[in-house]
C-alpha cells in the first residue's frame, strides 16, 4: 500500500471546501418590539407593554414525529420586546391539566423530569454563535452553547433573569436577556436567527416554533426563524469579575493540613465576536473526584474533564480531537522514573499534579463565520524529594520544569453547517527536555440539501527531545449520506507509528489503517408500536500500516426501540476474527495472537417519567475456543420521592474467567498471566433541593477488582503462549471508597457558595482471595482521608457597578 504524504492529506481535504449546502427557504419571522418601559420579570404577563409585542405561534412536533401541528390544548404564545439592555421573552403556554405537569426540582443546568421552554438565539445570523436560555417548569434555569458537531454545551453560564407562575390554562415564563451574556454586531438594524423550542414532559413530546426537517444532517441550530426589526442597540462592555475565596482542612495519616485560597477568573469582551477569560491563581479543590478503576492494560484510562475553566466553552477548542485538558496540570513527565530509585533511598514526596499558575482563553466568532480560540496555561515546575537511606538527607529531583500549553484554532463555518478548521497545539518545556507541536486540519462539510457529509481530520506531529526531532502523522476521513430514514457511512482512518499527541492531546494506539462501513436506519415518526426505533449495522477491517498486515476483522449489529409506554430496549450482537494484538505486550513489534470471540449485550430502561425507574445492563462475550468468558450486568435505580427528594443507587458487576494478559519481563521474556477477574462497583446518589437555588448532595462511590492468576506463560515470537517457570505472587486486591456531601447555594446571580464534605479510602494488596465481607473489613482498616472545604465565588458585573457608582 502506498503511504500518502502530507501533501496528498492536504489536497485531498481542501477538495471540498468548495461545496456549499442548502439553506433553509421561508423560515418564519417575528417582528420584536421596543419596550419603552421593560416589563417586570415575575412570571405573571400582566404589563401593559406585552400587548403591544407581536405573537409568535403555531408550534410544530418534532420529537417524536415529524411536523404535526401542535394540539389546541397545548397552543404556545410567544411575544418578544427589547430595550437598550436586554431582550425580554414572555411564554405562555397552555396546558389541560396544569396540576399534572412535572415539576422535579434541580439546580441550574440540571436536566429534570420537568416541562420546559428554551429560547434559541443566533445573534450573528451564522455557524455556530447559538446560545440557549431555557427555564423548567420548576423554575430552574438552563442555558449553554450549541453547535451542530458538539451538540448542547451547558458548561456555558450567563447571568440573566426568569420567572414562572402557574395559571388555571397552564404555566407562564417571563426572561431577561442581558445583551452583556450575547455577542452581535454593532448595526442600526439587525436581524437575528431564533427558534423556541417547548417540552411537554407528561407527553414527552418537543414542539418547535420553526419546522426542524430531520430527514436532514445537522440539529436545532440549522433550523431558526428570523427576530426581525431589533433597531439601535449596542453591544454592552463585556467585563464581570470572579472573585472567590476557599478554605479547606485534611486530616491524613494523623496529619493535619490548613490550606487557604484567594484567587479571582474575569471574562472580558475583546470585540463584539471576541472573548478573554482567565482565571487567576486558580483553585479546584472542589472539583468532582474521579471513578478511578484498576487499569491491567496497556494505555492510559481516559477521564473527562471536571474543572469549570476548562469545560466552559470548550468546543472550540476540541476540534479534530488534538485537545484533552487533563494534561494541563496533570502528572509530571517524568513522575513514574522516581519510583524506581536505588535501594538505599526512598521517595518521601512527589507530587502527581503540577501547579497551574494561570490560564487563559480567547473565544468566539465573527459575523461572518470566523472562530477563533486561543488557549495558553503555565504550570509551576514540579520536584519529587528522595531519602537517602545511609545519610538520612534529602535531595530534590525536578519531575516536570516549567511548562507552556499553548492551542490555536481557526475555525470557518460556511453555507449552514460546514466547517474547516486548522488546530495546533504545543507543549514546551523549559529546559533541554522534551516539548511538543502538532498542526490539524478538519473538516466537516454537507453537501445535497444536508443529506451528503464529507468529515476528517490530517494532522502531523513533531517531538522534539534532546535536539531530536520525530514526525508523525495521522489521516481520518469519512463520507456519509442520508436517504430519509436511511443513513450510510464509509470512513477510513490512518496513522503511522510515531504520531503522537499526548503531550496535550489523548492518543491509545498507533500504526494502524481502519476501514469501516455503516448503515443505520431510523424512524421519523411514531407508528401504531413504536415512538422511534434505530437499527444499524457496522463492518471493519483493521491493518497495520507498517507493515501493512492483519490485525483483525469485526462485523456489529445493533437494534433500539422505545414503544408507546416508553420503555426502551435494545441490543446488539458483535464478532471480532482471529485478532493480532500489538499493544498487550509492551514491546514494539512483539503481537498476541488472540483468538476470535463474539458476544451480546443488552438494556431494558423503564419510564423516568415515574416516580421509579430502573435500567438493566447485560452483556457476555466468549472466545469460541471456550478458553475465555466475560460477563456483565449493571442495573440502576431512580426513586423520586417527591419534587425535592431523589434517590439514586446502581450497581455493576463484571467477571472475566481464564483471561489472557500481560504480567511482566522476567529474563527478557514477556510473561503473560492467565487471570480470574471480577469487578464490582457500588454507586449511590441522594439530593435534596430546598428550591432551585440551594441543594444538598450526598454521592458515594465503592469499587473492589480482585485479580488472581492460575498460571503462567512466556509469549513466543509466533503470538502463541507456553508454558514457562515463573512463579512471581501478582495477585492484585484493589479498592478505592469515596463519600462526598455537598451543599450549594446560589445566593445571587452568578454567586455561589459550596461546602464540601469528602472522605475517601484507597488499598491495594496481594488478598485477591478474601470475601467480600472480609474485604470490606481489610478496606476500613486502612487510614482514612477526610476533606472539608468551603468555597464562594462572588459575580461582579462591570455594567452595574458603573451605573451604581459612576
């Protein structure tokens, strides 16, 4: 097979930027108003002004189905007024029964058994500058970012105003807009893309005010009206402070440690299009723990990112996948070479996290469909100390110097939904140490009215360390088209050997050509059985680039249904051939051949709209030698006792029999064990909402895998295992506790308050043997570690202190 140069990756992908796809023809209007006094927000549309506003109705189905009418009982009126601040939304909506429309409580951002009304805003009338504001019929808000690539993104937050009340006809929404939580144009006369959307959740059903077409690729956001006659507004200085201030006390080991913070993130408008946020002495102390598992493995496990910095308005920064934000301040590069030191020392300290000093974002796009996102933090330099055992002194070794991350991206969204993008992003290091520079470009561009989709991702990557440099390069593509109710896809993904971007992107394998083809098949509108149902299929073929050899075969089936009385189901069959592994082994060049295997999974999910739910998860895979099994079933429950009080509890447990799989090097030779492995993982939830400001949270979190191993072999230079002498003890007993009790407060507008309660307990030994019960007692005999911390962060907006103080 020839290998394609970077030259032929690039004229391949810019072939399409000439491709254009349909827009919308006769969207519907609505004229917006201006208020000469802004009304009240409480919920009650009792202004005067309101009369004067224009009325936007006729709501459409969307979900399930496909454009029917919206029954009369349920008719929605929408009116709109703006001023020089803000746009006013008033929504009232008609509902039969009133007393039964869900209200389940829940904090901002928090999807809830609930109606709902959303408001989606395109200022620039452009790709990707829709915002979301949306209320539950508890009166909670919602809001975030959508794009047609990354779907919702509430980790966006504004700062704007809603009410609800509650009448004999159904339920009303009043909002307030800020024009400082939007970005558009500095015109005297403007006209913005719009759709409202409402959510019925006793029906659960989805009306649209414009048509949403779903015999089309794209979302809600290629589908908006126009918000016409918006006459001499001005885009608002856009700068608002954070200040917040945390203490927090841990008791570890019969050690205590005090530790406060101060630090302070701003947000500021560059431009009409452009936004700076930073944030400054940064403090994540109260940022969700991780699921940690055992990892017996080859690669590194994945986990998302929980840090409020770095999940808001992110999207931009994740295009092409060269981006995972858990590198900045993550572990230090060379935080596992002191762990192996000299037998005469010891390691006393040596910290897995480097120390961000600061980050910043610049974010945003222009009128005419230019993104920009520019990212750059710095981390501290980070040393380990080592105890020498004969002299009892201490010295430092640095595990990571002062380091630069740095992500460009250029981000051209035309005709719709298309999209080119160039990326780059680099790590440096200070020092003769190794630094990091990889440059993508992606692209995702629809064709034939948004039913033919062209998508990739070219990217070169360049290390360099101790003055030598490695390149090494990537290409993804893929070409889809929709019939109606018909979907295919043909994709094809290649990487050589020395790509690598996990410097600051996320990579497991490489040196590998994948071939796929897919069909899938949904239902657009409901029939006598089913509300929607999907089917689809997948074939692969998997090669080695270099040399271009087998690696496996695989062929998947999957099936999905939610009937009538929403109870969904599904399940899926798949089959892998005889398969070369390269990575399990640990050396370059050295495979196991792993033998074919096929299996099954499976769900049943019951109505959330009950007050208790339950999903089952099962699934069993086996190699047709018989050598291997594995079993899984997970099943999770939902009570919720009342619109305050809910109740969550899942539990999971997977087992793996006669399972082939690294162990070590003994001799220079690669020792696999055959291993008995179970996994049992126990989660629970409970949250109380005082209203849908303030709520306490209680989440608990215990995870046990005994490991042990039957036998030994040596792994032959052919893939296939022998017997072998070794004897070494590499049972493993792991498990990880956590409890976290929470408490927060949203004491005003973009202010809150967070207490945190957290214990944990973390052992791993040699008792693969023991029961469960035994277990638990070894687990609590270990040293426990409990956390406090309080946090409140304050929103200072620039606006109102001008007009308060100036």
């Amino acid at each position: 097979m020839k290998r394609l140069s970077i030259k032929n990756i690039t004229i391949f992908t810019f072939l399409f930027l000439s491709i254009t796809v349909f827009a919308q023809q006769n969207p519907k209007q609505l004229e917006a108003k201006r208020a000469v006094k802004a009304p009240k927000i409480d919920g009650v549309a009792n202004d005067e002004i309101w009369k004067n506003a224009e009325i936007a109705t006729d709501f459409i189905l969307f979900n399930p189905g496909d454009g029917t009418p919206m029954p009369q009982k349920y008719n929605t009126q929408v009116r709109i007024l703006y001023d020089d601040v803000a746009l006013y939304v008033l929504a009232e909506m008609k509902d039969p029964a009133p007393g039964d429309i869900a209200r389940e409580f829940g904090l901002r951002d928090q999807f809830v058994q609930a109606d709902f009304f959303a408001v989606y805003i395109n200022p620039f009338a452009s790709p990707g500058n829709n915002y979301i504001f949306g209320v539950f019929s508890s009166g909670a808000q919602i809001d975030g970012t959508q794009t047609t690539l990354n779907g919702v993104d509430t980790t966006w937050n504004a700062v704007w105003k809603s009410a609800i009340s509650y009448t004999d006809n159904g339920w009303i929404v009043e909002m307030k807009i800020p024009y400082s939580a939007l970005r558009f144009q500095n015109e005297a006369n403007q006209t913005w893309d719009i759709n409202f959307i409402r959510h019925i959740n006793k029906t659960r059903e989805d009306f649209s005010w414009n048509y949403i077409d779903k015999k089309k690729d794209g979302d809600i956001v290629q589908f908006h009206g126009k918000l016409t006659n918006l006459q001499n507004i001005t885009p608002p200085v856009r700068l608002s402070f954070y200040p917040y201030a945390s203490l927090s006390h841990t008791r570890f080991n019969g050690k205590n440690t005090t530790g406060y913070g101060f630090g302070m993130d701003l947000k500021y408008g560059l431009s009409e299009s452009y936004t700076l946020d930073a944030t400054l002495v940064p403090d994540f102390s109260d940022t969700p723990y991780d699921n940690l598992e055992l990892n017996l493995g080859p690669f590194e496990q994945y986990y998302s990112e929980q840090r409020a910095f770095f999940t808001e308005g992110m999207s931009l920064f994740n295009k092409g996948g060269l981006f995972y934000s858990r590198r900045v301040g993550g572990k230090p590069i060379d935080y596992y070479k002191v762990q192996y030191i000299g037998d005469e020392e010891a390691v006393i300290d040596n910290p897995d996290k480097a120390q961000l000093i600061n980050a910043i974002k610049i974010s945003g796009r222009s009128k005419n469909g230019l993104g920009i996102g520019l990212f750059n933090a710095i981390t501290n330099e980070t040393e380990a100390v080592i105890l020498d055992g004969m002299s009892h002194k201490t010295r430092k070794v640095v595990t990571q110097p002062l380091t630069n991350y740095n992500v460009l991206v250029l981000d051209y969204n035309y005709s719709g939904n298309s999209s080119v993008s160039l990326i780059n992003t680099n790590v440096t290091r200070f020092g003769k140490t190794r630094d990091a520079d990889v440059i993508g470009i992606a692209y995702d561009i629809f064709a034939q009215k948004n039913t033919l989709n062209f998508s990739g991702t070219s990217a070169m990557s360049l290390i360099s360390n101790n003055d030598e440099l490695t390149k090494g390069y990537k290409f993804n593509t893929a070409v889809s088209k929709k019939i109606k109710a018909h979907s295919f896809e043909v994709s094809l993904r290649l990487q050589d050997e020395k790509f690598d971007i996990n410097d600051l992107g996320y990579n497991r394998v490489n040196n590998f050509a994948k071939l796929d083809f897919g069909y899938g098949y949904s239902l657009l509108k409901p029939t006598k059985h089913f509300n929607s149902l999907r089917f689809g299929f997948d074939i692969g073929f998997d090669r080695r680039f270099k040399p271009f050899t087998k690696i496996q075969n695989d062929v998947s089936m999957r099936l999905m249904a939610t009937n009538k009385k929403y109870l969904s189901y599904g399940m899926g069959l798949e089959y892998v051939t005889d398969a070369y592994d390269y990575y399990e082994p640990r050396v370059p060049g050295r495979y196991f051949l792993d033998k074919e295997h096929g299996g099954l999974w499976a769900y049943l999910s019951t109505d959330y709209r009950k007050k208790f739910a339950f999903d089952i998860n099962v699934a069993r895979f086996t190699k047709f030698n018989n050598e291997q099994e594995f079993y899984k079933i997970g099943t999770s429950y939902r009570y919720r006792i009342s619109n305050q009080i809910k109740l969550n509890y899942s539990i999971f447990y997977n087992k793996m029999d006669n399972f082939k799989g690294f162990v070590a090097f003994d001799n220079h030779e690669i020792i696999f064990g055959n291993r008995m492995q179970t996994s049992l993982t126990n989660t629970m939830g409970t949250n109380y909402y005082f209203n849908t400001k303030s709520g306490l949270n209680l989440n608990f979190r215990y995870n046990w895998t005994p490991v042990t191993y039957t036998k030994f072999y040596k792994l032959e230079e052919n893939g296939e295992l022998s017997p072998t002498s070794y004897s070494g003890n590499e049972d493993i007993n792991y498990n990880i506790w956590n409890l976290d009790v929470s408490y927060i407060w949203e004491f005003a507008p973009g202010s809150k308050l967070s207490l945190l309660y957290r214990s944990s307990i973390f052992n791993q030994d040699d008792l693969s043997k023991i029961n469960f019960f035994e277990n638990v007692d070894n687990l609590f005999d270990q040293t426990q570690k409990h956390t406090f911390i309080m946090k409140m962060t304050y929103y200072i907006d620039f606006n109102t202190v001008k007009k308060k103080w100036f």
